[in-house]
C-alpha cells in the first residue's frame, strides 16, 4: 500500500509518498481501508519538529474514514464492510490503510459522507470537549468563537446553536464570514479589522461573552479577558509559535474582577468514560443532522504536503481531507 512518511522534521516537503507493507490486524485490532483522511493543524507542528517528536519515519494523522477490511481475534464491535471513522491509529493515518484498535474506530451513519467522516474526531471531538466537559455550556449563554471558519471552529458554531446559544463568530475573509453565518451563528466578526473587539461588548450589552472559544492564543488570550461576561470561561484549543513566541502577556485582575477562567484542552486527557460520551454525542449529531462537517478542500494523498500548506493558511476554511 501507499502511505506518507517523514523520516526527518522539517517543511511541508519532508511529506514523502512511499510503498509500505500491507498491514494485518492482531488481536483486538482492525484494519480500516481509508477513503479520507483529515489533515489537522497539529500534525503541521508535530512535523516541523515543534511538538515532542515520535521516532522517525512515521506515518501522521489519526482522522479518517473508511471502511474494515480486516478484524483480528477478539474483534466484535465492527465487522468487515462496516462504514466507520477513526478516533486516532496505532500507524497513522495519511494512508491508504490504516490499523487501529477496536476502540479507536466508531459506525459513521449513511447519511455522513467519508470525508465528512474525516472530519469528525479532532475537530468535533476537540468542540464538544471544550464547550461541555471544560466551559459546561448551558443554552441562552454567549459563545465568542474566536477563528470560527476553520474545522474547530465550525463544529463549536453547529454544537452550541443546537442547544441554544446565541453565538458570536470570526474570520479573516469574507468566504469565511458568509459560511460562519451558514453555519449557525448569529454574528460574524472580521478579526483583522481594528477594534473588532469592541463589537463584542456591543453586541452584548456590554456584558460580554460567556464563554470564548480560543484558536490563536498566543496572540489572543489577553484581550480576551477583557471581554468577558461575568463568571466567564475562556477555553484555550490553540496556540502557536516556538519559545517565547508562543507566550502571551495577561492581566490577571482582568481574570480576578470577572472570576473569569482560564482553561486548557487537549484531547490527549480525556479519560476513557468522556472520550465515549463524546462518541455518542457526535454520532447522533450526525444521525439527525445537527452536524455536517464542512470540507474546504480535497487534496490527493501525494499532494499532502500541499494540504499542510493550506492547513495553516489565516485563510483556510472548514477541513482539508486527503483521498487516498
């Protein structure tokens, strides 16, 4: 089988197209042969050598979609033929196959397409993650989503107007903006206008958000003190830069006046309990149509370092997926 492969941490470019052994499942684990596959932010930082580096050469990614086309002894939640998303794999995604433990792939509903499918764990996992196990969101609150147009973004939108909420949304371009408002929300900013900000407070009363959704907190997080409602959460989903340039100064009496918090969120926390809950939640989302991710682009598999390009683009909107 074709599969991408990084032997050393560098640009885009160092995303190699190779032919690699076809796997085969052992006990508990299956085989999924994949029909797309997710390109996430994160697996643009692991390959520049900015996060903790796995051994090289490795495999990226744990979105995809596709279907099992092998079980190992033990399997009995999925059979060969099934329809299913990955949650993660034991050898990366960007291939044509993928292994995986039973618990790591989940039934992905005939109504969702696989490149909807490839959108589904870290994107929608990381938004209901956020919004109900760290913010505790509840209906008639204010969502302030702070980057709304990319995949996070958008699944933050479509999961709080679903129970309620009135929500607040940004984004660089006007493609963007149109499609935060198809999406769900009722407002769309443009974060690169001056004093945009200050529209929160407008738009609010002056009471500002209950809870901020953050993409870019390196160059965010303080300012978004200051637009918070009273007993507000700001929950932090992303952060870039090396070193010092991924810090950011804050006001901490912004935070004390508000009994305001700050929380982090990674999804390598969930602990097994949440991590089926978020399951449930998302599937069913997709079953009546609450959820519907949206893809920005397509990519072929060899054109994955294209796709890590467009990923980090300010411009990019909804999920960039790889067919293989």
């Amino acid at each position: 089988m074709k599969a991408i492969r990084v032997h050393e941490f560098g640009p885009p470019e160092v995303l190699k197209l190779e032919e690699v052994p076809d796997l085969q499942p052992g006990a508990g684990q299956v085989v999924v042969r994949m029909h797309a596959v997710g390109v996430n932010p994160v697996e643009t930082y692991i390959r520049s050598g900015i996060y903790p580096k796995p051994p090289t050469p490795y495999t990226p990614g744990a979105d995809g979609a596709g279907v099992i086309e092998a079980v190992g002894e033990g399997v009995t939640r999925v059979r060969i033929g099934d329809r299913v998303y990955t949650a993660g794999t034991l050898t990366g995604a960007y291939a044509e196959q993928a292994l995986c433990r039973e618990a790591q792939v989940r039934r992905l509903p005939e109504r969702a397409s696989f490149a909807q499918g490839a959108a589904m764990f870290v994107p929608y996992g990381t938004a209901y993650r956020s919004l109900f196990q760290r913010a505790h969101i509840q209906p008639g609150e204010t969502l302030f989503v702070h980057g709304a147009s990319g995949g996070v973004g958008l699944a933050c939108v479509q999961l709080a107007r679903a129970i309620g909420m009135t929500i607040i949304g940004t984004a660089s371009t006007e493609q963007g903006r149109r499609l935060v408002i198809e999406q769900g929300a009722h407002h769309v900013l443009d974060h690169r206008a001056p004093g945009y900000l200050e529209q929160v407070l407008q738009l609010t009363n002056g009471r500002g958000a209950d809870v901020i959704v953050e993409m870019l907190a390196n160059i965010n997080l303080g300012n978004d003190l200051n637009v918070l409602a009273q007993g507000g959460r700001v929950v932090v989903v992303g952060n870039r830069g090396e070193n010092n340039q991924g810090t950011v100064a804050i006001n901490p009496r912004a935070a004390m006046q508000r009994d305001a918090a700050i929380l982090g969120m990674t999804l390598a926390n969930v602990t097994p309990p949440e991590m089926e809950k978020i399951h449930a939640a998302l599937i069913a989302g997709l079953e009546n149509g609450s959820l519907q991710p949206v893809i920005g682009q397509q990519f072929a598999l060899a054109d994955a370092a294209k796709a890590h390009h467009a990923v980090i683009e300010s411009t990019a909107y909804g999920k960039i997926v790889l067919v293989p």
